[in-house]
C-alpha cells in the first residue's frame, strides 16, 4: 500500500504508483471519436449471387461448429448441397486470400455443409402463418428460393411446375456428373417441409388459368426460366438428327438412352454446350464442340470447358455452321466456315467474322444445337411481357397488381446462382407486399436478409485487412475421378472435401470484415475499456473510458470495427 | 577467453554474459553489427530471451521499460537520430528508476546527414537521469556494458554506455571477453524492490500531484550521488576479478603535470601518444581521460586540476550558444577552486561529424596554450573562417 501520509523521504516509493482504481478517471470525455464494432461485407459475399453469409458460417466452420455453419448457410438459401457443386463461385475470384496462398475453395465449403444439412433440424424456425397465399410459376432455382423463403416467412406457398418433377435446370439441365439427382431431391423435400405444395405436371395456360391464379392467390411469382431454344438458321437444320440441346440433355438425364448417330457436332460455346458434349460423350457418342468465337470468349464456366478438354472433346473454335450437308436422307457433314474476332460487340465480347472461302465440312452424323435458349411466356399477359421477358423493374415487380418475377426469364443472369439470389429478393418484396407495405424502389439485396446485422454499404477488399496478422498458406487440391475413368460413368467427377478437410480449409478464411472475437482490440485497448460479453457474442465498449485512440481498429485484423465521429 | 572483435562485437559479447531477458531493439548505423551480433547469439540460443524486433526506437525503449517494469533485465542499442526518437520514454525509463542498459554508438546529428562520431546524441540526453559512461577501447566496452547492470540495478537508474563511431564500434581489438562465471559470480540476477505483480495491480506512473512531485525527483539526485560511489567501487571489484581495474575518471602522468589535456572516449588514445612525446621534450604534460560523465564526479576533478597551470579540453559537441559541454561542465566544477589555485582553462571543439583529431592537431591545441600563442576561452579547431578561406562558409564534401 502506498503510504499517504509519508514523513520522511524513506516512506516515498522509488517511482509512483498507485494501487487505487483509475476507473474514477472517465478518460472517455476526450474523444472525439469512438470505435463501432462494424461488421462489413467480405469481398467474398459482395459477389456472391446467391447470398450466402460466408465469412460468418466458415468462422463456424472453423471453430468446429459445423452444425450452427450448416444452419447459418441453408438459413436463407434451399440449395446449398446443389450449388455447392454447380456455382461458377464468382466469390473466389475476389476472395482477399488469392495473393496469400489461394482463394478460399469457398464452393468445396458449400458443398460440405449443404451435404451436412439435408436433414430437416437444419431448416430455420417458420415464423407464425400469416394467412396470406402465394403461387410461385416455375420450380426451378428462382421459384423454389422464393416458395423457401415465403414460406419460412409464414405464408402459403404453391409451386406449380409443367414437368414431373421440381428442380428446374437443376434437373434438366446439369448432368450427375456435376449433380447427383438424389442430392437435388433431398433439397427439394426440405423445400416441402417446410409447407411449400409443389404441383408437378401443371403447365400454367394449359392445366391451369393465369387470371384464376391471381384470384386465388394474394401474390404471383413467374420464375419460369429458359427451356426454349434458339435455332441455327442454317439451310438442313429441319433434320431429324438435328437435335434442341436443352431437350436432348433433358432426355438424357431423365435416364433415357435415345438411338444417337457415333458423332455428333455441338454446336455452341456456353454451359449447355458443355453439358450437352459431356452427357453425350458418357453414353457413346463422340462430341465435336463447334464454337463461333475463341476459347476467352467462351460463356461455359472455365473448370467445365478444362473438365470437357482433359476428358478428350474435341474442339473446333472460331468455327460457326454454314449448312447441313445431307446425303442419301441422312446428314454426313456440318459445313462450316472459319471465323476471325472482330470489334467488341455489346455483350463486350469481340464479334465473329466469316472468313471467305474458309468453308470445310465437319463429318458427322447428327447436330446438337445449344447456342442460347428463350423463354415460353405465351400464358402470360400482355402487359407483363417485354419481347421475350418478363416485364420486371428494379422491385422484381410488373405492370400487374400482384404479379412479381425473377429468374433467367425475368433477368437472363444464366447461372442457377443468380436465379436463387432473385428468389431470395423477390421474397423479401413480396414479404412487404403481403404485409401491406410500401414497396422499396428496388428489391434490397439478399444480404439485407442476414440475421446479423451488417454494413452492407462497405465491401472489405485486401487493402482493409491488417497484413501483420495474415501469411500464405496454400490452397488445398480438389481431388476429380481421372478422365479416362468418367469419360464412360455419370459418376460425380468431383471429390468432396472430409470434415476434417473442410475445417482446415475454412481456418484458412481470414473472416473478412467479420468479427470473429480474435480479441485483439481487447488486448490492444490502452484504457481497458472493452469487455468481452459473458454468455453472449462480442465486446461492449465502455464508453466512459475508452478516449478514442482508434488502436482497436487499427489492430483488428479484418476491418470489422470502424471510427465514428461523436457529435457532441 | 581472448577474442578479436569489434566494439560493437565487444558490447554484444558483454550483453551474452549479462543475461537480459528482454532485447528490444531497431538497427541504424553505426549500432546494426551489435543487435546483428546479438540476435544471432539469441537465434542460436547463446542468449536466453526474448528479442523483440520493433518498428522505432521509441518502441525499442518502450519495449525494454514494459519489460523491465515486469522484473525482467533488459537491453537495447541506438545511436544518433534514433536516440533522439527515443527521448520522450529515455525520461521514463530513469523516472521510473528501471536499471536499463543501452549502448549508444555516437554519431552526429542530422542535417548535413552523417555516420560519423561526434557526442551531441549522448550529450543532448544528459539531463534526463541517466548515467553515461565514454569508453575508449573494446576491453572497456566490454567491461562498463557488464559494470552497468551492476551499477544500474545496485541504484535503480539506467546506463547508457557510449562508443565513438567506427573509430571504436567498428574497429578490431585484441580483447579479453571474461568467461559466464566469472560474470554470473559478479553480477546476481535481477531482483527489483518494486515491479508488477498479478496479485497486487497497480498503475505505475500513474499522476502524482505537485505535493509529491519533487520527492520523486530528489529521489532520482540522491541515487545519482550514490552512484558516483558504486562506480567506484565497482570499478575496483572488476579490477579484483579480471586485473582490470576501473575509476569515475582515469588519469595518465598527471602526477606532476601542468598542462592537462582533459577529453574523453578514443580520443584519448591518441592523446596519450602526444603526451608521452612532450613529456620526452620536457613539457610537463598529463591526461585527464573521463569516463563516467553522469554521475558528474566534480569533487574528484575539482581535485585532480586543482592548482594546474593550464587545462585544455576537447569537446566532439557543441551546445550551441555557449561552448562545448565538457568544457561547461568542467569549468562549473573549478568554481569552487580559491583564485590561486584555478588553472587557466581553454575549450576546443573539435572532430564533429567525425573528422580526425591527429597527434598534430592534439599537440597543436597543448603547444598553442603552453606557448601563449591561444588565448581565448573556446576554439573551433581546424575549421574554414574568413581570413583561412574566401568565402567563409564551410565547403561541402
């Protein structure tokens, strides 16, 4: 103890101290700033279509909770089993780990807890019923996402679909080399448990009427996709072996073994192509990819032309058809003519020219046709139809009182992810629909739906981590069956990752923007005024005491607190 | 063991044997070689602690007072512009009377930018509580590095232990490196009287009010006056041991002298060549080397020049508006002399940003006294005026 009342130089400690508390000192009053625990996006979630709230479930992931990071991903999106193995994963072309050993492999993470979650004690808490009913056109990724979320949100949902069963491309279009059909069938029974009513083989125009869907129902979703496809416009195409690639791979996945010709020309250079050569080289038949431009331009995801080149599919590029050369009744050839890259044209992409006299014959016996695919509105009204669209603004909303729309035939996006991401929005709008209010003047993006609160107007690139606390570790390698083994098989090319293959790879994550109570701004904090919470998730920052240094920011690794000014 | 090393392997040599626990330090020429020289010896684990890589030497120092403040014995190295960065906690750290060692390699202070010695990095950090000790060769860097901790922590006051630039740090000797018992026999492990404690938490340097203040700073004087003691003492334990002993100051053929040279650090090596040849042409020349500058030992010095004819003292720094430090503090020590015994005293400033100080300019400044030919109190030696040059400013290199 320190003698307060010393006599003589003897009783003065050598230096001061002082064992009395220094909470009576309220340095807060200082300040003139204040650091917020501010949770932002990852560059990870600011480019994921679908969603998903990946830094927080890998935290989770990470920790061993796999349970809580399953829960957290399917929270709001129906299908991760399935996208974890379909999705482009734009997500790890901005993942901040790219220069520091690797993109997270966030799709493998996907995968994993999709796998992990088929089960209903996975499924969110559906909120009290709210009478209100929905009918959802179309049970493809867009529609199912938004009957999921409608649903959960305590309204009653009917999915009407013209096929036999759910799962729109995800089941027509993507072979089971890439998805397992079981796996598509268990998302799609979670789907249903929680209330949504699928009506398969219902064709809306022809089984049932529009007008007598929105009496019946309080809102409509049309989610109906693209299944028409696009034709060549070249001379012979009316031939019985020239075959809709969208059809023929519906077919083919359905099981059925159709009598093909030994090699067939694919014409197109974007997934279904892809899937359509892929499929066709799996049950006998040789594949010639014809495409009118380059390898860069090429639409198909990159892993999948790799997969499709490394099984042996023959590619013949800046190629595009000229006529179907027919003999005897059955085609022998593709004409085709070579093509050079021109200007940009408004896709962006640089535009095929014909090369004169370049024309040469491809023999085959068949064509496949898989160069973009249109949507069938005919059912729709007028006024909610623009050309081969839906008419849709911003809201996910038409012209017509109560009739949404989102998906590839609402927004043409392409990919199973961004249809789910739409289903996503669109449920939020029509939520607020339902409830009464006033529609936003755009749909919020999906990350407004997350449960945590998060700044979703920041987005956390490389240059906001703190570098002192990140090295590179390297990526793991995503084991495939070998080409020579799949070439033959509809087996899943790829392998999944083991749990504990999964928890390494999600330690990797550096939780971008995230708290993830590292603690490091409470061992940093010069005034002892943060408190980690008992029981509970996070700090509370005393405020009486902290003077607003802005350490803590300074030393969060991940950009999850920010300074704010305190107006006085 | 006899090794031939640098001052600067000297010093690190010096820290093996001390055992710190802490080493927290930044590189900057001319000190790179001794934290070089001792973070090897910790990778290797010749040195049983923590070496703390830090960002500035503020955080070097300040890393050594957390450190030390938790009980642990502690050491960092700096020279010039980072000892200057370091001042702000240089205060703290003799405040809050932790017995630190840092070895400071003089160099001089920026602009015109320089690597080379000169003392006003050290100087400028004298009123701050530490205590200083100037060595002239890597046998006594060795030696003071190793008599500072026991010093230090004998009065609870840090040490900073000074070499010239180049001219020491970075020049080979034959020296003496004592064996680790030999040094663990002479210096005990650290046990401070008042450190952290988790059982009993406590603000350290927490505010004191104005009716306390100065007991504190009385405090740190007294232990300066005791200290000149320990020095002392110590010095003369060392001798005990190695054969080797050491004083506040040294002196050489001072018995009879008249004129004394009065400088301190390499310097006085050459100073000893000078005065050996004058004492052959019958000048009654002697050396006055100083070694321990803070503590002050003005009694003794008063003593040692009292009645002398003539002191000369070489300053390699320069406070500017008055004259060179030595000179100044020199000077207020004579004060107390009766007029009859006061020698008649003349600064000289010399060797700043490095620049040779030669036999001849040595025997220049004492013959130019001796003779009467120097008269005045303070002289830039051997630097460009305006009747030795056109212009009169100092040409640049």
């Amino acid at each position: 103890m320190v003698d307060l009342n010393p006599k003589m130089l003897e009783d003065i400690p050598v230096t001061s101290y002082s064992d009395n508390s220094t909470v009576l000192i309220k340095t807060g009053a200082w300040k003139y700033v204040q650091p917020s625990y501010d949770d932002k996006l990852p560059a990870c979630s600011h480019q994921c279509p679908a969603g998903n709230d990946i830094s927080k479930a890998l935290d989770l992931l990470a920790r061993g909770e796999i349970a809580a990071a399953a829960r957290l991903w399917r929270a709001g999106n129906p299908f991760p089993a399935s996208l974890g193995r379909v999705c482009p994963h734009p997500c790890e072309d901005q993942c901040n780990r790219k220069e520091l050993g690797g993109a997270i492999a966030i799709h493998m993470m996907e995968r994993f807890l999709g796998d992990r979650s088929l089960e209903p004690g996975f499924l969110p808490e559906p909120k009290p019923a709210t009478g209100k009913k929905v009918a959802v056109i179309g049970g493809g990724p867009a529609g199912v996402a938004a009957a999921y979320n409608l649903a959960l949100a305590g309204h009653e949902v009917e999915v009407f679909d013209d096929k036999p069963a759910a799962g729109g491309y995800l089941r027509t279009g993507i072979p089971d080399y890439r998805l397992p059909k079981d796996v598509l069938d268990r998302e799609l029974a979670l789907v249903e448990k929680t209330g949504v009513r699928f009506s398969v083989n219902t064709r809306v125009g022809r089984d049932v009427d529009f007008d007598e869907l929105r009496a019946r129902f309080d809102a409509v979703i049309v989610t109906v996709g693209f299944h028409g496809s696009r034709p060549l416009g070249v001379p012979g195409e009316e031939h019985e072996d020239v075959y809709n690639g969208v059809h023929l791979l519906e077919r083919i996945l359905a099981g059925e073994r159709p009598t093909l010709p030994k090699r067939m020309a694919v014409v197109g250079g974007g997934n279904t192509a892809m899937d359509v050569a892929r499929s066709l080289l799996r049950i006998g038949v040789e594949p010639i990819v014809v495409y009118r431009r380059s390898r860069m331009e090429m639409p198909a995801i990159p892993t999948e032309v790799d997969e499709a080149i490394a099984e042996g599919i023959r590619f013949e590029l800046l190629t595009a058809p000229s006529r179907v050369v027919i003999g005897n009744g059955k085609i022998t050839a593709l004409e085709c003519r070579k093509m050079r890259l021109g200007e940009p044209d408004e896709s962006g992409r640089r535009r095929p020219i014909p090369v004169e006299g370049s024309e040469f014959a491809i023999p085959v016996g068949g064509v496949v046709t898989a160069i973009g695919e249109t949507a069938e509105l005919d059912f729709l009204p007028e006024e909610t139809r623009d050309g081969w669209r839906i008419a849709a603004d911003d809201r996910f909303a038409t012209p017509a009182e109560g009739v949404f729309a989102a998906g590839d035939a609402a927004f043409g996006e392409g990919t199973v992810t961004a249809a789910v991401g739409e289903g996503r929005r669109v449920a939020m709008v029509v939520d607020a629909f339902l409830a009464g209010q006033e529609l936003p003047a755009a749909a919020p993006p999906t990350q407004a739906a997350w449960e945590r609160p998060v700044n979703i107007d920041q987005t956390v690139h490389v240059e906001q981590l703190n570098p002192a606390y990140f090295t590179a570790v390297p990526r793991p390698e995503i084991s495939e069956l070998d080409p020579a083994t799949r070439r033959t098989s509809f087996d899943e090319v790829v392998r999944g990752f083991d749990e504990e293959e999964a928890i390494r790879e999600a330690r990797r994550c550096m939780v971008c923007g995230t708290c993830n109570e590292c603690c490091n701004c409470l061992f940093f904090c010069p005034d002892v005024a943060i408190h980690k919470r008992s029981g509970a998730f996070g700090f509370d920052i005393d405020g009486d005491h902290c003077k607003g240094c802005g350490i803590c920011v300074e030393e969060c690794p991940r950009d999850a607190l920010s300074l704010v000014e305190v107006k006085s | 063991m006899r090794m031939v090393i640098k001052g600067n392997g000297a010093v690190a040599h010096a820290v093996r044997l001390a055992r710190p626990q802490v080493i927290s330090a930044y590189p900057i020429t001319p000190q790179t070689s001794i934290i070089e020289g001792i973070a090897s010896m910790v990778a290797e684990g010749k040195i049983d602690a923590k070496f703390i890589k830090v960002e500035s030497e503020h955080s070097a120092l300040a890393g050594c007072i957390a450190a030390e403040s938790a009980g642990a014995r502690t050491f960092t190295a700096t020279s010039a512009q980072g000892l200057a960065l370091m001042h702000e906690v240089i205060h703290w750290a003799a405040g809050a009377r932790l017995p630190i060692v840092l070895a400071n390699v003089n160099r001089a202070m920026a602009p015109g930018w320089s690597i080379w010695t000169d003392q006003t990095d050290s100087l400028s950090q004298r009123d701050t509580g530490w205590m200083q000790v100037y060595c002239q060769s890597a046998q006594e860097v060795v030696d003071s590095v190793i008599q500072a901790y026991k010093v230090s922590e004998k009065v609870l006051m840090p040490t900073m232990v000074i070499l010239d630039a180049f001219f020491l740090s970075h020049t080979y000797e034959d020296v003496e490196v004592p064996e680790p018992e030999l040094v663990d026999g002479f210096l005990p492990p650290l046990d401070l009287p008042q450190k952290m404690d988790l059982e009993h938490p406590a603000a350290l340097g927490n505010l004191v009010f104005p009716d306390r203040y100065m007991e504190f700073r009385r405090k740190m004087d007294l232990a300066h006056q005791v200290a000149l003691g320990v020095w002392d003492e110590v010095g003369r334990e060392w001798g005990e041991l190695t054969g080797r002993p050491y004083g506040l100051v040294e002196q050489y053929r001072m018995d009879d002298a008249e004129l004394v040279l009065v400088t301190a650090a390499t310097t006085a090596s050459t100073a000893r060549v000078v005065i050996d040849a004058l004492r052959d042409e019958g000048v009654a020349a002697g050396l006055l080397r100083l070694r321990v500058f803070r503590p002050f030992p003005s009694g003794l010095i008063r003593t040692i020049l009292a009645g002398r004819k003539q002191v000369v003292i070489l300053d390699r720094n320069c406070s500017f508006g008055h004259h060179g430090i030595f000179h100044q503090e020199i000077k207020s020590a004579l004060y107390e002399l009766s007029a009859g015994r006061q020698p008649e005293v003349h600064g000289m400033i010399v060797g700043l940003g490095g620049r040779d100080v030669k036999p001849e300019d040595i025997r220049g400044m004492l013959m130019g006294v001796w003779e009467g030919r120097i008269t005045e109190p303070v002289t830039w030696w051997n630097v460009l005026d305006a009747e030795s040059a056109e212009t009169g400013a100092v040409a640049m290199g």
